[in-house]
C-alpha cells in the first residue's frame, strides 16, 4: 500500500490541540497544589481527576495510529483515573499537581510533535470499536479528533466549571 500525506485535517488538528494544550494550562496555574484534588460539593471531577485522565488518552491514541512504541510511561498509576472511575476527595490517591501537568503535558505536545508524520491512510483505518463509540467513530481519524478536541475540552470544562465553584473566577 502507497502512504499518502497527511492531509490538511491533521494541520488543523495540530493548530487546535495546541490551543487546548494552552487553554489546560491556562485553566491550573493559579490552583494551588492544596486545591487540586478538592471538590467543592459531590458529584464535581476536580482538576488532579481530569488531568489525570486526559494523560493516560496520548498512549491510546498513539496505539490508533500504529506508532505505540512512542508511548510515554505514566508516572502514576492509571487506575484512578480511568473512564467509568469516580472523582473522590481523598488525599494521597491522586498525584501531585506537578506530576499530573507534566504528564499531560508531554503527552499532548507529543501528540502534536507527531500528528503531522501520520500517514493519511492511517487515519481512514478501521478503529475497530465496538457499540455506540465505534458508530460515533469508525476511523482512526474520527476518535483521534475527538479525543484531541472534544473530550479534551469536555474535561477542561468541567475544570473551568470547578473553578467557579472553588471561587477562582474565569482564567481568561
């Protein structure tokens, strides 16, 4: 099979994704450690939650596109994290701030670093999901979007919507 270039998508992909790496980053650099893992009332995901969340989706999208050796290795335990885990308050079972920015951080500037070297092809592959999020995305290129942008900025919503509640105000 021929590679063909990376299309335009992925350009557009990259230009978006470095604006929510900004936005994240924007949205913590006043929390303090201390307030990181807080909840303001039941039923909120705090930023440690959400960060930590969104760094362990590079590695699965880097295994999407065929490149599963440049994974990086999480400095923390997943499981905490995982989709279907519920945002607690309970001091210890999350990462420091620092470790949880930075893992985000690489991996998201990873993906960007890397995006623009993925084959076309690769993004109309099969994604091979099953049920409701293989019908929402069939392709390699519709999860790696949605996960660069939208689920992204679902979790950085949710962090936006805990600084409100926590007191701190908009970041922008």
């Amino acid at each position: 099979m021929t590679e063909t270039k990376t299309p335009e998508s992925a350009a557009s992909l990259v230009s978006s994704l470095n604006f929510v790496i900004g936005y994240a980053q924007s949205l913590v650099a006043d929390v303090s450690e201390e307030q990181f893992d807080r909840l303001p009332m039941p039923e909120f995901n705090h930023p440690a939650f959400c960060y930590g969340h969104l760094a362990c989706y590079p590695n699965r999208m880097l295994e999407l596109m065929g490149i599963p050796d440049r994974k990086l290795e999480l400095p923390f335990d997943p499981e905490p994290y995982m989709k279907g885990a519920q945002c607690v308050e309970e001091p210890g079972l999350y990462a420091p701030k620092p470790v949880i920015l930075d893992a985000f951080l690489q991996g998201h500037q990873q993906l960007a670093e890397l995006l623009p070297g993925v084959p076309a092809d690769t993004f109309l592959q099969p994604t091979g999901f099953e049920g409701k999020f293989g019908e929402l995305f069939p392709r390699v290129g519709d999860a790696v979007t949605f996960m660069c942008s939208g689920h992204t900025m679902l979790h950085l919503g949710q962090v936006s919507m805990w600084r409100r509640a926590m007191g701190l105000g908009s970041c922008m």
